[in-house]
C-alpha cells in the first residue's frame, strides 16, 4: 500500500493461489460463512468477517481460480459471499459459481460487486458504500442473508 516500505526480501505469490486471512470460529451449523474477497475489497471483507465472526479468503486470483481452495471452503461453510469491485455478471462471483456447479456443490452463494448499470463518477470510498461495498455494507448484506438460511 502507499507509504508501506517494500522489503529487501520480496517472495513472489504462489501462482493461482488464494489464502485464508481469517478463519471463523462459529460452529453452529447454518451459521457458518465465508467470505471471498477479490481485489481491493479485502480490507472491507476483513473488517465485516470480523463483526460477522466469518472466514475470509482473499482469492487473489480469478483466473486461474484457487478451486482447491474453494471447494475446501465451500464444504466447511453454510454460506459463500464473493465481494469485487467489478460486475456482478461475468465477474469473480460468476466464476465461482461455475465452479461450485462444476463440482456438485449447492452452498449457497451471494454475490456481491457493481451492479449492471452505470455508476456515477465521485469519490470511489463513497460509491462502493453507495454500491453496499464498504464493511458496513457487506456485514448487512450477509446478516440479512444468514437470517434467511437459519429460518
């Protein structure tokens, strides 16, 4: 980020490969959620997984997608979200999709990004709150989510 020093001893990231920044310790089934973070909204995930008591991920990667990964994801969680800063179509969130079908999964997914339409210019902090992409927006979303699947 700006302002961190680079270190003399740069290693360079496992090609295709996401990592779990934080892992959930909820255990009561239909509780449990894992939030895929792609690009720069990982800051915001890891606040909301914090608040939410959630996994989170970072991807890292859409292409190639760290399927292992997910796929290990998606069996120990009762529900994945995906956050981009891109397009809910066609985006990180719909690759996952494909994924999990491709592996006979059914975890419910949520999808979260831009929505299909034109987004006004401005400050980009205040449009991703707008688009519900900032911490606050995200833990609402999933909240509101979770409650749907506990009923």
């Amino acid at each position: 980020g700006v302002g961190t020093p680079i270190p003399s001893d740069l290693t360079p990231l496992p090609w295709g490969k996401g990592e779990v920044r934080r892992q959930s310790h909820e255990t009561v089934p239909g509780k449990r959620v894992a939030i895929l973070a792609f690009g720069t909204l990982l800051y915001p995930a890891l606040q909301a997984g914090e608040a939410l008591d959630a996994t989170v991920v970072n991807m890292r990667f859409v292409k190639p997608l760290d399927t292992d990964l997910l796929l290990d994801v998606a069996r120990n969680h009762d529900l994945l979200v995906t956050v981009e800063e891109g397009c809910v179509q066609g985006g990180a969130g719909s690759a996952v999709a494909e994924a999990l079908a491709a592996a006979g999964l059914n975890t419910p997914l949520m999808i979260l990004g831009l929505p299909d339409e034109f987004v006004e210019h401005g400050e980009p902090a205040k449009l991703l709150s707008l688009c519900g992409l900032d911490a606050e927006g995200i833990e609402q979303s999933v909240r509101a989510r979770r409650a749907q699947l506990v009923d």
